[in-house]
C-alpha cells in the first residue's frame, strides 16, 4: 500500500502539511478542497510543493451529494462537480472522492443513483478521472460499504471504483467476513481512521473523535489485512478529524501517522522491524533534586522501607533499593538532570526498563522516529541507550552485559555504610502512572504499543471532584511492565493541576509491588498516608462481604481495597511532595486492574491534602 495522509487530518497551512508529511516519508497525500480554499495560489502551485517534496497527490476530496437531485439542486450538484474536476486536473491528481447522498430531498431508488453516478464517471472520465465512491456511516440511502460495492458494480464504469473508509465501515455493519469476496482491483481507495469504543452519534463521532489506527479501539486490523492479503496495493491514507489533532502541530499528527503505518504494517505481518520485545520490569526510576528537596525524598524513601546501596562511579547519584524496585536520585548540577529539574522541580525525569534486547528495540524506535540520547560517559561506564518519552523524560532501554554483569556493578559503588529503612515487603515497580496533556493523550498510547509493543487496556473515565479524567494502562502480555496515562481537560483536576505545578513532568505517582500492604501501612506514620475517610469504609463493608476484622484493619491502616471475579487489590498512597506520590500495591489471586472504583475517593482526599500547605511531605520532613 502507499502510504498517505489526507491534509485534513493536519493543522496548519497546506504548505506546512506538506512539509510535515515529506518530513516523515510519507508516499502521497490527500487534498481536502477546504484546504485549496484558503490556499493563497493557484492549485498548479500545489502541485509543485507536493512534486518537490516528494509527495504523490492521491486524491482530491470531497464531492458530496451529487446522486438522486433533480432541477436546479441537479444543475449545481454538476456545475460543482465540473469545478471539482477540473481542480483535480490542474492539481495533477486522477483520483476524486465522491460521498454518498445525505440530503432528505434526494431520490433513493437504486435505478437513479446508478444512473445519475453513470453519468458522473462518464463526465469524470472526460477530465481523465477516476471516481472513488464513499459509503458515509449517515448516508441517506448508501451507509454501508456493501451497498457501495452493489452501486459500483452496477454503475459498470472503469472509472468508477470503491473508496473504503474504516471507520465508515466499524461503526456501521462492519460484514469483515464478506471483505475476502471483494475484487480488489474496484477498491481504488483505502481511508484509515480509528475512534474510541463510545456510544455516540456516528457523525459528531467522525467530526470530532477519530483518531490514527492503534490510538482507539475499532478493529481496523482486520479490514486493512484482508484487503492487503487479497493484493490491494493503492493508496492508504489517514483521515483524521480530530479536535486534538487541530490543536497539536502538524508535524505531530503527521509522526502519529507514521506510527500508526509501522502498528498497521506489523500486525498484518507485513512490519519490517524487529519483533516487539518482551520486557522483564523496570530497572529503574530516576529523579532529578537538588539538595533543597532531595531530603525529603530520601525521608519518604526511608519511611517506605528503601536503603541507600549504592552511589555513581563518576557522577552525584544515589541509588536507593528495595527487592527488585531501585530508585536513583540524581544531585548533578549540570547536564540533562539538572535541566529536568530547573524546568519541573523535583520528578521522575528518566524510567529504565528490562527489555531483553536493547538493540532491537532501539531499532524499533528509530523507525518510528523517536529522538535518542545519550549523555556524558565515564571511563568503565555503560553506555546507556535512552529515548525521549512523557514530558521530554528519558527512556533507557536495558538488557543483560556479557559477563553476566548489570547496571548496578558496573555504573555504581556499593555504599560503605548504607543508611535508610527496614525493609516493608516492597519487591517491584508494578506500575508507573504518567499524566500529559489531553492532545497528547493518543499519540503516547501509539508510541508506547510500537516502540515497546506494549498492548492498552480499555480506556476508563475516572470521576475527580474538579473535572473528569480519562485513564488507559498498557502493558506486556506478562503484565511485566505497566504503564498507565491519564489526562483531563480540566484544569483543575488532579490531573491538570499536576501539569499545572510541575510543568508537565509527566510521572505523577510510581506504584510499588508489596508482599503485604496491611502490614507496611501499619509501620508507615500515618503522617505519611493519604488520609482516607470513615465514609469510604462504611461504603466498602456495605458493596463487599468482609470479614469484620479484616474491615477493620483496612480502616485502621487506611488501606483500599478492590475485588474483582479474578481476586483482591489492596493498596495504600502516600501524600504528595511536590505533586508526586508513591503507592504500594497488593494483587492477590489474579486481580488485573488498578483499583479503580477507589479513584474518586483517593483524588478527593489529594485535592483537600493540596489545599492545606501545612500538610505538604516537604513541611513533614523539614524542607521548605
């Protein structure tokens, strides 16, 4: 398939798409007559952005509601028509999109849209065009693409083909079974769009909600392998009408595009880069501090049970460890840190993760155009490979050394006299909860599902005292790594007021895997622990069957609790420094979520912690 894009799945100016989808290596593009419109030269000069940047215009579009009219509404249906093709013929395109009819007055009978779209192609075909026909999900008296595949079949013109818009076809009556008997060679256009799983109006859906394949839910995998198994090879091109997408940069939705392809192209069997890794855990969480707040952090480490092991060969890190969970504080007063910090404060500015094959999957990134980094190396050090993620943090990509060596022996000292806690249980990172922005929100699902091939789980909507919050965890099929984004449109949600304070550091809170949460709440100072209302607990015992003793424990220890068909949650949150939290976690039996009914409780304790400044960590533990 060629890879394109239509231009009105871009903001900016037509020049500016253009050059976004050279940028990215896109094949073709798709121009929306909107887009010629308010272009100040001619369509010849279109023509010769799109030659000079290496860009095949596949089609003109749209052509709305020709079929079934008659009188002067017929008369102007063709003279735009004839407009239309003869921009096409000066934008050096062969190819115009024609919708199906939506308006009330026209005639539906089978017999006149044939003929009057009979006529169309054999009027197109004297510009030497073709005619790509689109059945839209609210079309009058075509909607699904089966009845467009009967009109073009009936309409017997070589001009005359088919356009099949995905997300046309899953919202509608998909029929995926019946797509092995369609004749490839009538399919002369194939658009891509993906929507979130929502019951809403198929057309405000369309207009405001879709997005690039492997950013929602709608199975558009399997429409796009059929087609390509059955040897379609025109053009695929991304429409995207998206509120997010007007807002972000055209270069953005155009790298969102380009990922999307890589998500299409591998699972169709049909991808070129190395198979998606199979990630082992975290290695590590680091934070940027300077000495005003890094005591507070290491208070808040000590209290969780964490100890100082170890300290850099050559730099101002401290690693901090419990089990299998390792928490680096970084002091420099230079380089990638030191800037993280001077822009969002204390935060997480870099996660590490095990991924087995670190080489693999930095070609994986390259191909999807992630930018690398690599800082400063000391003599004997590794060479860590990292890639921008959330927020400009880093993303560090491990695997095992030869001599069986990790990280830790070769980067870091042991401490001669480690300090900090006992020990409460802690084994792992569970998972990591990152907050970006709401047009951000689907561009970080599609990068994390094709860098790491980590798969997302069903979107939920959490209820925040402040403004709604939009959450969605993906993970490996081992659930080994679990990263969870969440974003609002609110800005004073717990959400957008963490944006707000920390410059959107990204790393909201990081959840720590636990043996036994009850006990570890009953050795942190309750000062430590996001306080959890009586209310909570008299509802808990009324939703659950507890054993009364058990109830009363979670009470005392001001512990969640979750339960599921596939066993119990039990979790705990500290309270905020500087906007970031730590959560312990319990997964008993086969629990696989995140304790999301507790949610709204847990934001609404943090939004009245955040509103008294006497309750700030940094106060607890001394800092300012």
């Amino acid at each position: 398939m060629i890879r394109s894009i239509a231009t009105v799945s871009m903001s900016g100016t037509l020049r500016d798409k253009i050059a976004a989808a050279a940028a990215c290596g896109y094949e073709g593009i798709e121009i929306f007559e909107n887009d010629l419109v308010y272009h100040p030269g001619p369509p010849e000069e279109v023509r010769g952005l799109a030659e000079a940047a290496g860009l095949r215009i596949v089609a003109l579009q749209p052509l709305r509601d020709v079929e079934g009219l008659d009188g002067e509404a017929r008369e102007k249906a063709l003279r735009r028509a004839r407009r239309t093709f003869e921009l096409a013929r000066r934008l050096g395109t062969d190819l115009v999109l024609v919708c199906s009819q939506t308006r009330a007055d026209a005639d539906g009978s089978m017999d006149r849209i044939v003929r009057d779209l009979r006529g169309l192609a054999d009027l197109a075909a004297g510009y030497g065009l073709r005619l790509a026909y689109e059945a839209l999900a609210w079309g009058r008296h075509v909607n699904t693409w089966m009845r467009a595949y009967e009109v073009v079949e009936l309409v017997e013109r070589p001009n005359f083909g088919l356009a099949l818009d995905t997300f046309h076809m899953l919202v509608r009556e998909p029929a995926l079974d019946r797509l092995a008997r369609l004749d490839p060679a009538r399919v002369f256009l194939l658009q891509l769009a993906d929507a979130p799983d929502v019951r809403m109006d198929p057309l405000f859906l369309s207009r405001h909600f879709r997005c690039f394949p492997g950013q929602g839910d709608l199975p558009v995998v399997e429409v796009v392998r059929p087609l390509l198994d059955a040897g379609y090879a025109g053009p695929a091109s991304h429409e995207i009408f998206s509120d997010d997408f007007r807002a972000a940069s055209p270069q953005q939705a155009a790298l969102d595009g380009l990922r999307s392809f890589l998500f299409l192209e591998e699972r169709t069997g049909r991808g070129r880069m190395p198979p998606a890794p199979a990630p082992r855990g975290f290695g590590f969480v680091e934070f940027a501090a300077d000495p005003a707040d890094a005591p507070a952090l290491r208070g808040l480490l000590t209290a969780l049970g964490f100890r100082r092991t170890r300290r850099h060969r050559s730099k101002r890190v401290e690693l901090w460890s419990q089990g299998d969970a390792h928490i680096l504080i970084d002091l420099e007063d230079e380089g990638f840190f030191h800037a993280f910090h001077l822009l969002h404060g204390l935060s997480v500015a870099a996660l590490a993760l095990d991924v087995g094959d670190p080489a693999a999957v930095a070609e994986r990134a390259r191909a999807a155009r992630a930018v690398f980094f690599r800082g400063p190396r000391g003599e004997g050090e590794l060479g860590l490979a990292a890639v921008r993620s959330v927020a400009g943090s880093l993303l560090y990509l491990l695997g095992p050394l030869p001599d069986g060596r990790g990280w830790r022996e070769v980067d870091f000292l042991p401490e001669e006299a480690p300090v900090g806690g006992e020990p409460l249980g802690i084994t792992a990172v569970d998972h990591v909860a990152q907050v970006v922005p709401a047009a951000e929100f689907a561009s970080w699902v599609l990068f994390y599902r094709v860098v790491l091939g980590l798969e997302p789980e069903r979107r939920v909507e959490i209820v925040d005292p402040r403004g709604a919050i939009a959450s969605r965890a993906l993970s490996d099929p081992a659930r080994h790594v679990r990263i969870v984004l969440n974003a609002s449109a609110s800005a004073t949600s717990a959400a957008g007021r963490f944006l707000a304070r920390t410059a959107g550091a990204g790393a909201q809170h990081v959840a720590l895997a636990c043996g036994d949460v009850l006990a570890a709440a009953e050795r942190i100072p309750a000062e430590l622990r996001l306080p959890v209302p009586d209310n909570y607990y008299d509802e808990l015992e009324s939703r659950f069957d507890l054993d009364p003793g058990f109830a009363a424990r979670l009470r005392r220890a001001r512990v969640f609790y979750d339960r599921d068909d596939g066993g119990e949650f039990l979790h705990l949150y500290t309270r905020p420094l500087e906007g970031f939290f730590f959560e312990l976690v319990e997964r008993r039996g086969g629990y696989d979520r995140y304790g999301e009914p507790n949610a709204p409780v847990r934001l609404a304790a943090l939004a009245e912690i955040e509103a008294s400044p006497s309750e700030r960590l940094t106060r607890l533990f001394g800092g300012g």
